[in-house]
C-alpha cells in the first residue's frame, strides 16, 4: 500500500457507507467519472462498492447532462433545492453525496446536509480544488464520530449546527 491509503479497517468503513445508501447524489463531472469506472468497468461493477451503485437509483444535478448512460440515473434541472429536499423527505435510507465539491459546497450552503463524513489523508497536496470555499457563510459542526486509522487516515462524521458563536474579547 502506498501513501495515502487507509488500512482494512477504513476500507471496510467507506464500503459500508456506500452500502447504507438508499440512492446516490453527483455533481456532473463526478457521475460522469463513476459512470466510466463503477459503473462500466466489470471489476469495479464486481466489488462491493461498485454492487452497490449500479443497484440504488442515482441522481445527477446537470443542466448540461442530457443523456445519462449509467442504468437508473435522473438527471435533476430545474429547482435543484426542492428536487432534493423531495428526494430527502422519501421515507428509507441515506441519499448520499460523494465527491462532487461544487454540489458540496451548494448543499451546504442552501442547509441541505444533515451529516458529513470527511476522510483526511495524511498528505499535503501544493494544489487542487477546495471542498470549502475560501468566502461563505461561516458553519458550526457537531462530532458525530471520529477514528484514526493506522495510517493516519482520520474519519471525522459531524452535523451541521448552524452559524458559529464566537467568544468575545
């Protein structure tokens, strides 16, 4: 294993995770990716992960996207806000975003997020796009769970918790 990697115990985590998805959520240039690997690769359509993308519907936020060639796949134009928030009032599991910083960022800051699992590697890349950007509202986080694994690689689950309050001085 190479760096960056988690060990066996962070792997089994994140398969998990995608496991305990009712339906999935991308950005376009995310779902495009997983379109051309989990979901047309026949290794990665085999592995526990990829199991479970190609079973749970996927939805797709693109106003570009216009013919989708991953099996149950919506693509959601038009009012993005109330699309989403009818997808999370259906009754089940988890409607799950991975990767797609942009969809990310606009989640957040429309209170569209109800938890968040952030996976840190022990790396330091010089460049590369932001998860957060560097102007927005600013947003407290309650730790939900939190574990190191013995690479390093940490998982910390937090919830939204509204505008931070700031001491004073």
């Amino acid at each position: 294993m190479g760096p960056g990697e988690g060990d066996d115990e962070t792997r089994t985590f994140i398969t998990q995770t995608y496991q305990r998805a009712e339906a999935f959520l991308f950005g376009r240039r995310t779902y495009e990716l997983f379109a051309g690997s989990w979901g047309s690769i026949d290794q990665m359509r085999a592995h526990p992960i990829g199991v479970a993308l190609n079973e749970a519907p996927k939805y797709v936020a693109s106003t570009t996207l216009t013919a989708p060639r991953w099996e149950d796949t919506t693509v959601l134009r038009g009012d993005l806000a109330a699309a989403i928030s009818e997808l999370k009032a259906k009754p089940g599991g988890e409607l799950q975003v991975h990767g797609s910083g942009a969809l990310t960022r606009w989640l957040v800051e429309n209170d569209l997020v109800d938890e968040m699992t952030l996976i840190v590697i022990p790396v330091i890349l010089g460049q590369g796009a932001r998860l957060f950007p560097e102007t927005g509202p600013d947003l407290a986080l309650d730790l939900v769970e939190s574990r190191v694994d013995s690479k390093g690689v940490t998982i910390q689950v937090y919830r939204p918790a509204g505008r931070p309050q700031y001491a004073t001085a």
